[in-house]
C-alpha cells in the first residue's frame, strides 16, 4: 500500500514540475520576443522580470516536493505531494494569469 501512494505521491510531484517548468519557459519565450521588439517591448520585459520569482519559487518547491517522494515513509511523500501539487496548481495559475494579459485577439 505504502509503494503505491508513493508512486502516485512521485506522479503529482513530476506533473506539478512539469508545469512550473512550462511556466518558465513561457516567460523565456515572452521575454526573447520582447527583447527583438526592442524599446516596444519595454513594458513586457519588466512585467517578466517581475515574474520570474514566482515562476523559479514554484519550479523549486515543485522539484523539492519531487525530491521528497522519493522517500520510503507515507508521511513524507504526503508532504511531497502536496508541495508537488500545490507548487504546480500556483504555477498554472499564474501562467493563466500571465497568457490572459498578453493574449492577442486577431
């Protein structure tokens, strides 16, 4: 039962790294596209400057979380899984609120 939660616990873990990491490299790519726009994109480059706290914060606490399933105890990876998740449910978040302000209607 333990080996099951714990693979379950490692599965949360990864996705929510997988989504924090997506939120950085949204912000890369929003930040070199800004940067070829030049004195345009001013106003963008420093909204990503801002932002790339929020985006490392999460992709580390996710990577922790990750780390710490790893481990053979329930008790650890219920912590690791809820760092895991919550790290990625704020890192969606805040990717969704980063995509709505610069989403561009046709």
């Amino acid at each position: 039962m333990g080996a099951v939660f714990g693979i379950v616990a490692a599965v949360i873990a990864l996705v929510g790294l997988i989504v924090a990491l997506g939120h950085v490299g949204y912000l890369a790519l929003l930040n070199n596209a800004a940067k070829k726009r030049g004195l345009s994109g001013g106003t963008t480059t420093d909204y990503v400057n801002s932002r790339w706290k929020v985006a490392g914060g999460t992709a580390g606490v996710a990577l922790l979380g990750l780390l710490l399933t790893s481990g053979d105890t329930v008790p650890i990876d219920i912590v690791g899984l809820l760092l895991g998740g919550g790290a990625g449910i704020y890192a969606k978040q805040a990717l969704d609120s980063t995509r709505s302000r610069f989403r561009s209607l046709p």
